[in-house]
C-alpha cells in the first residue's frame, strides 16, 4: 500500500521532472523512429506498421502461390497430352538444331504477368544468344515475341530485329485453335527457312529448363533430305494419293509448327505457375523471418520503454524520499 | 478419287492454309455434336490475342483477334 503510494505521487511528480537525457542504448532505436529529441516515451508505432503490412503481405503471396498450385494442377494435364502431338513430327523430320540456313526466325514465348521468378529473363537471354549464333554474313535472324514480359527486355536493346510482338494470349484458357490461328498470322506475316521457339520446358514444379524446337520450311527439309543425313530417309516414303513430295511437305511443314507451337505456349504456361509457386513460397517464407526479426525489436523497444518508465517513477520517489 | 495429280488443292488454291483448312473441319466436327457436349467443344474454339507488327523498330497498331474460331 505504501508502495501503491510511493508510486502514486512518482507519477504525479513524473510531469515534473525534466526530460532525461535519453540513453546511448535506446537511442539507437530512437533514431530509427525519428522521435523528436528528449520525448521520453518510445513509440513502437512505426514497428507495430511496419509488423502490420508484412504479415499482410505474407498473407497475399500464400494465396497467390495456392493460386497458381491450382493453376498449375489444370494446365499440366493439357500440356502433357499436348507432347503427343508432335512426337510423331519428330520422329519423321527428325530435330535438325543445328541447321544452317540463310533466314531464321526465333519465336520467344513468355509470360503476360509478372511476378513468375526469373523464367522469362532466361528464355530472352537464350534468345538473344541464338539470335548472335545464327546471324552472319548473309544470315539473319528475326524474334517474334509473345508475351508483355519478353517484349519489355526486347525493347531495349533489340528493337530493330522484331518482326511481330503478340499480347493477352491467355485471356482464355489455352486451346488449340487459338494457337493455331496465331501460328497461322505468323506463317502468313514472316518469311523463313528456319523457326526457332524458345520457351520453358517443364520438367516438374522446380526444374523448367529453356529449350529450343526447331521447325524447317519445307524448301529447307528438300534440301536437307537431298543431302542425306537425318533427312535423307524421307525418300524411302511412298506418297499416296494425288499429291507431290513438296505439297505434302509444306502441309506437314504448317501443321507441324502449329503443334510444336501449342506444346510450347503449354509448357511456357505450366513452368510460369510452376515459376511462380515458388517465387511466392520464397517470399512468403522472407516475409515470416521479416516478421520474427521486426518482433524482436519490437518487444526490445517495448521492454526498454517499459524499464525507462519504471526507472523515472522510482527515481523520482527516491528523489522525494531525499 | 483425286482426278488431280500434281494441281493444287482447292483450299490451296484458294489462299487458304492447311492450318486454317484443319481449323474449318474440326469446326464442322465440333458443330455436329449433340447439345450439352456441343457448347462444352465450342467453347474449346474461343480465339483472342492481339498481335502488333514492327517496321523499322517502331510498332505498328495492334490488331485484335478476338472469339473468331477460324479465319
């Protein structure tokens, strides 16, 4: 009760005493808040914030990342049983990456929205060291873009080599006519011997690696197949029906791009979820240790505000004792 | 059958390519099912994208293609 007292008029005598100097340990934190000098009482205010719109945050990039787990769950079933449709393409025309023609064009497929990792950096870089690998002395080579992402690093430095830059494919759930109407404005739009898509393979949720498919104008696959090689079997084929060698050539030439660019856009799709769960998984785990680390300053500054009090109530009764 | 032996199909000939060709037929296909499955296929056919091409490192305006299954 004494003590109950004792505390009682520290408290009235606390307005009193004047503002004590604050000490080397506290001001530390002080002068992270920016608190005017000599105010005694330590906000915790802008860590409470700061606290306050990190969890947030965390709470938006785990939704995100189950977002796109969902996503991924649909569009991986779609691209799995797209591989079926070009596998028959390359196991007649056989992969010719190597090929060595007068005109290429690289097709670089990337994502509309951010927020996916680092896939789309990695499929323009390996672009643009396409694009340097295959110009020359009369070579040259051409980027069609699809996607705002790759567009954006395109820009920048490569803007004389677009031909064609494609936007707000996935408005709509991916299908086949969509791409093969796209496929078909860009046979009609760029002339070619040779097309190069870049994107990004999936593999599984962690490993989407960039490759390249390559797909040969017919007038190369003639040449290509005179020459022996990969190609030369072509002629052991007998053609029914009505047609020549080049008109089926150039039937199987379009329909082969179409499918190989379906497979693409749908793996391209699959690895940007994939790419992007994980983005989201590590920020939200950066966010938790932000959390932990804001709290323990937080409770430091509330401890050490709580002591200061307790300091000048008791020093100001021991003042009054004498 | 094909009284043709080296003249060009007609959708060839008619500027089309086995691309849109395939498109048309599978369209055809598709319109010939019955009602629940027919709208589910339909809607397997929407089409949207806009597509810009670049002269000279400028880009042109871009055009949309929007909800035309084929050409």
């Amino acid at each position: 009760m004494a003590m109950a007292a004792l505390r009682r008029e520290g408290r009235r005598f606390v307005p009193l005493i004047s503002p004590q100097p604050i000490s080397a340990v506290q001001s530390s934190v002080i002068s992270q808040e920016q608190a005017p000098q000599g105010v005694r009482s330590i906000s915790t205010q802008v860590v409470r914030n700061r606290m306050k719109s990190v969890k947030n945050i965390q709470k938006i990039t785990k939704a995100m990342k189950m977002v796109a787990a969902s996503k991924l769950r649909a569009i991986q079933i779609k691209a799995e049983n797209s591989r079926g449709v070009w596998q028959p393409f390359t196991a007649l025309l056989g992969d010719n990456p190597s090929v060595d023609v007068k005109k290429n064009v690289i097709i670089t497929v990337s994502s509309d929205k951010g927020l996916c990792g680092g896939i789309n950096s990695t499929s323009v870089k390996i672009s643009k060291a396409l694009q340097k690998l295959t110009s020359g002395p009369e070579k040259q080579s051409t980027y069609v873009v699809l996607g705002e992402k790759a567009k954006a690093q395109f820009i920048r430095d490569s803007k004389d080599n677009i031909e064609l830059c494609i936007t707000e494919l996935q408005r709509n759930p991916l299908n086949y006519t969509q791409v093969s109407v796209l496929a078909d404005d860009i046979l009609k739009n760029v002339e070619y011997d040779a097309l190069r898509i870049v994107f990004n393979k999936f593999h599984s949720v962690v490993s989407f690696p960039p490759t390249v498919a390559t797909v040969l104008s017919p007038e190369t696959v003639e040449r290509e197949s005179e020459s022996g090689g990969n190609l030369g079997v072509l002629d052991s084929y007998e053609i029914e029906g009505g047609e020549t060698k080049g008109e089926i050539l150039q039937n199987l030439a379009e329909f082969q791009f179409s499918c190989v660019m379906f497979n693409a856009v749908l793996e391209n799709a699959c690895s940007e979820q994939g790419a992007r769960m994980s983005a989201m998984d590590s920020s939200s785990r950066n966010a938790g240790e932000m959390l932990d680390r804001l709290t323990l300053t937080y409770n430091r500054t509330r401890q050490a505000s709580i002591t200061t009090e307790l300091i000048e109530i008791i020093s100001g009764a021991s003042a009054l004792k004498g | 059958m094909a009284s043709q032996t080296a003249a060009v199909p007609f959708w060839r000939a008619a500027g089309m390519t086995y691309i849109t060709y395939s498109n048309i037929c599978a369209n055809l296909v598709r319109n010939c099912l019955k009602e629940p499955h027919k709208t589910e296929a339909l809607t397997r056919e929407k089409v949207h994208f806009s597509l810009s091409k670049w002269t000279d490192g400028k880009p042109q305006k871009p055009t949309l293609r929007s909800d035309t299954p084929e050409d």
